[in-house]
C-alpha cells in the first residue's frame, strides 16, 4: 500500500518568499547535504554542488521493482516532461532516486528510464545516505517508510528552486498541466507568464461522474482516450475498451494485472509485449472503483447515453446491461445455509453468509456477486494480524474440486453495502454469484435476525 501525503498548500511551503539564498546560508549548501550519487550513465555527482545548486528541480524517490505506485510516478512526470519540451534539462531539472540501491544499479536505472522514454536523470547510491537525504528534503515518514516492505513509502514529490528559496511538496499525481506550470512559472518568478482569459468568461464546469476521477488519477497517466494509437505510447488507447475486451476479463485485470501476467494470461502477456515490457501496475483498486471506473469507460464509448447519477442506479444499470449477454444462470456449485442478518434499518451495511461446495471435477473461480438489493457486493475476510483483528477485501475466489468455500461470521462473508430497501426478518434477498467461465449463479437467501 502506497501512502501519498495530501497535496501541499501554502502552509506547507518550506520557504515562499522570493529573496536570494547563499550556499552558506540555512537552506544552501550548510543545509542540503552533499550526497555523493550515481546516475544511470555511472558518472559519480554530488547532491548540492552539481544537482540543485542555483537550479529549479523536482525530485522524487522510487525504486524500479515497485509494482504499483512507482511507475505511475514516472509515466506522470513523462507527461510534464512531453508539456515542457526542451526546457527538462536546460532550466528545469527532475531527479528520480532509487531507495533500493542495492538492486537499482546504473544499468537497471537506465533500463528503467528508457522504457518510460524518460529525458531526466536516475540516480542511486549509499542507502543509509539516500534515507537521510530523504530526511533533510521532508519525504521521509516514520511510520510510513520504516518497516520491511518497501511498498509502504512517502510518494510525495519536492519541487523548488535552490536559488530563490521557494520550496514545497507536491503529489505526483498531480494535473500535469498544474506541475509544468508551477515548475515553469511559479518558481521561476513568473518570467514566462503568458496573459489568459478572463475568469468571468470561464465556462461553467461540468459535475463529474464517479469513475472520472479514477481515470483521470490512475489511468489517464499512461492511455489517452481518442481512440489514436501512437508509436510511443506507453499504453494502450482505451476508447471503446469495454465493447473490445469481456467483462469479466476487464474486472480481472483492473484488479490484479500483475497476477494475471505472472500467470501467463495471453492477452496480458501480448500487452506487456507490445508496449516494451512495461507492466501494468496493480492500482489497488477495490471492486466498487472497478466498477465506476468501468461504467465511465463504457460512458466514453458512447457519450450520447444517459449515465445514471447515484451510485447504487450506476452499478445496477452497469450490471444489468452486461448481464443479459452471459449464460442463463446455473448451478455451479452446490449451496447450504444460505442466509443473511436482519441489519438495523438505517444500516448502510450487512453482511451475508452460506457455504459454497465444487461438486464438479474442475476447479470452479468466483470472480463477482451482486444483488437487486444492494448497490454493491463484495468478498471480505476478518482475520487476526499483529494482535489486532482487521477486514480485507478479497478478489476472486477458488473452489477446488470436491472443497468448501465457507462464508461465515468471523471469517470469509458477503459485504452487502447500499441496500435498497429495509430487509427484515424472514424477508428473501436473491444474490448472483458470477464465475471465471462467465456462468451465473442466482441464490435466494433468507433474512434471519440472528442464525
């Protein structure tokens, strides 16, 4: 799990006023400490004298194995780089660092670089240095970066300009467009400022849907949505994704690509060929985002329709218009006690419980759930981890032949969230169970105050 700080306000800025700053003084060279570094070409730099010193920089820290967060970071300052052009490297400097210098060689780092097209400089070194060079510029977390999983690292990114002292935090996943102009503009004092528009003749702006923030975070770093492919694309144009690729493919793959490369998915693995060996990373994303994000998707396919507005009608809808095309429900597998508990009315949660038996001779996979009465249906488990009892969602579940799946209280159960309507004691909800192989399962279960 990644864990980007909130992105910075002017209460956060290190220093905003726009005099001049010696190396002698606070934040010069008595302050920024200077690092010896590596960069991706083996040339040995020093952090202060010949990174930052006088120069306006971004810097970020990463490490190239990172399955999720790190490379979204990289394709995003991909993006700043295409808007700023030819200024990377002249006026404005970015720095990616590795905090894993053991694996992160020179060679790696420019492997790394090349295949994001990448024009700024990688650089690694000492860790124990890097980890206190990460100190001194605020982006070191304790309670975010200790511990043996590098996963759990600060994502925030600096930006500033050594010079006139002007210095503050950003998110990576910041707009783009707000980045180049900040790093062209804002730190630079405004010497490229270019007149605009009236804000009085800005037009009024449009509410967005629920899976549009998703996108525009998690996907639109890496594909555009017109329907152009381009020669260096890092990933696919997704305009009319949902009518090219199944359903139940879509969900897998937005929630686990990386499983579904490791375990040789061929559409997965023609992906990763094709857009040189950059893998999709796991965005984390939870059944619920899947499915908004999938919606809005369907809704840029064909912009004429009518999206419906609240969540609950949006995945019923979604659901509904996909449903039609799989097999006529049938029964997958075998089902006992099969019930729900009677919530309080103004619940916005239950939880649903039944035990699933693969009478079959093949292994059986449940991908999704869902219900008429409830927006949205989701696998948890409760389990026990450092003392303290937690709740994780699952994804996909298998059955192997001739074994139970047990939904119980205490352990693996259904999350039913966003009910319909107020289900009481001995009151019927049907649930629909949905398979790997596309068939459905609908179960009718009934509503107990307590079992």
């Amino acid at each position: 799990m990644f864990n980007p700080l909130p992105i910075a306000s002017a209460a956060i800025l290190l220093l905003v006023s726009t005099f001049s700053i010696s190396a002698e003084s606070i934040w010069g060279g008595d302050y920024f400490p200077n690092t010896e570094l590596i960069t991706h070409e083996g040339k040995t730099v020093k952090f202060f004298d010949d990174l930052i010193k006088d120069k306006i920089v971004a810097i970020n820290f990463i490490y190239t194995s990172c399955p999720d967060v790190c490379p979204l970071e990289t394709a995003q300052l991909t993006r700043v780089q295409q808007i700023m052009g030819d200024r990377i490297g002249n006026d404005v400097h970015f720095y990616s660092i590795s905090i894993d210098p053991e694996n992160d060689t020179p060679t790696v780092l420019a492997e790394y670089r090349e295949r994001f097209g990448a024009k700024w400089t990688f650089l690694t070194g000492d860790k124990e240095e890097i980890k206190e060079l990460r100190r001194k510029l605020g982006l070191y977390v304790e309670g975010i970066d200790t511990g043996p999983n590098k996963n759990n690292h600060n994502v925030s990114m600096i930006i500033g300009n050594q010079k006139t002292g002007r210095w503050m935090t950003r998110s990576p996943f910041e707009n783009p467009h707000v980045l180049a102009d900040q790093l062209g503009n804002w730190l630079s004092g405004w010497v490229s400022k270019q007149e605009g528009d009236d804000y009085d003749t800005a037009p009024e702006l449009r509410p967005l849907t629920l899976g549009e923030p998703i996108f525009r975070t998690r996907c639109a770093t890496c594909h555009s949505v017109d329907g152009v492919e381009n020669e260096d694309d890092i990933g696919p144009d997704l305009l009319g994704v949902t009518k090219r690729r199944e359903q139940q493919w879509l969900i897998k793959w937005l929630r686990s690509p990386d499983k579904m490369i490791a375990n040789k998915d061929p559409i997965a693995l023609a992906l990763l060929k094709k857009y040189n060996n950059l893998p999709m990373p796991n965005l984390r994303l939870n059944q619920q985002e899947v499915m908004e994000l999938i919606t809005y998707m369907d809704e840029l396919h064909d912009p004429n329709a009518a999206p419906p507005t609240s969540l609950v009608s949006k995945l019923k809808a979604y659901r509904q218009s996909k449903v039609v095309a799989l097999p006529v429900s049938v029964d997958v597998v075998a089902v006992m006690n099969a019930w729900v508990r009677e919530a309080h009315p103004k619940a916005t949660t239950n939880a649903g419980f039944m035990t699933l038996i693969n009478v079959s001779d093949k292994p059986v996979q449940l991908m999704v759930a869902s219900s008429p009465d409830f927006g949205l249906v989701e696998f948890h488990e409760m389990k026990v981890e450092d003392g303290m009892m937690q709740m994780n969602e699952l994804e996909e579940l298998n059955i192997e032949p001739g074994a139970q799946l047990k939904f119980e209280s205490g352990g693996k159960h259904l999350m039913l969230k966003h009910p319909n309507r107020s289900l009481q004691d001995g009151d019927q909800t049907e649930i629909t169970l949905e398979f790997a192989g596309g068939e459905t399962q609908t179960l009718s279960l009934k509503i107990i105050k307590d079992y």
